[in-house]
C-alpha cells in the first residue's frame, strides 16, 4: 500500500524558492523537516486586510472568507 503525501508552506508567490521554502513529497518513508517560520509576522499578515496583504512580499493573502477571529485566538493561546 502507498500512500502518496505532498505537502508545503507557501509564502509569497514570487519566487518557487520563496513561495514553497518548504516542500514535502513522500509514501511510506517518514521524514521531519523543520523550518523556521516567524509567527508573529505571519499573524500580523493574517490580520491584516486583502487591500494591504496583496503588497506584501513576504507572504500570500489570505483566500476570501478567511476568519480573522481564529487568527487573534491562535495568538492568545500563544501568549
């Protein structure tokens, strides 16, 4: 049985190195890739309306009907 499996981050959509700095292909062979991501830039983003978010050169916008209160509860549990 194989079980195919693609994941990836994306960020800003400028550059494939940029846009997919961590991308993830696999079956049955397990691997941990770590990356670092600053989490409060990324948040600070999220909040931040489409008018704003669609200069940003470090992140995508968010896709239409994303829930801005589950961004600022994530930060509180961060706290």
């Amino acid at each position: 049985m194989t079980h195919d499996l693609e994941t990836h981050v994306s960020l800003a959509p400028s550059q494939t190195e940029k846009m997919n700095p961590l991308r993830i292909k696999g079956g049955e062979n397990l691997t941990f890739l770590t990356m670092k991501l600053n989490l409060k830039t990324l948040r600070d983003h999220q909040i931040r309306g489409y008018g704003l978010q669609k200069y940003s050169n470090d992140f995508k916008p968010t896709p239409p009907g994303f829930n801005v209160a589950d961004v600022k509860a994530r930060i509180l549990l961060g706290k």
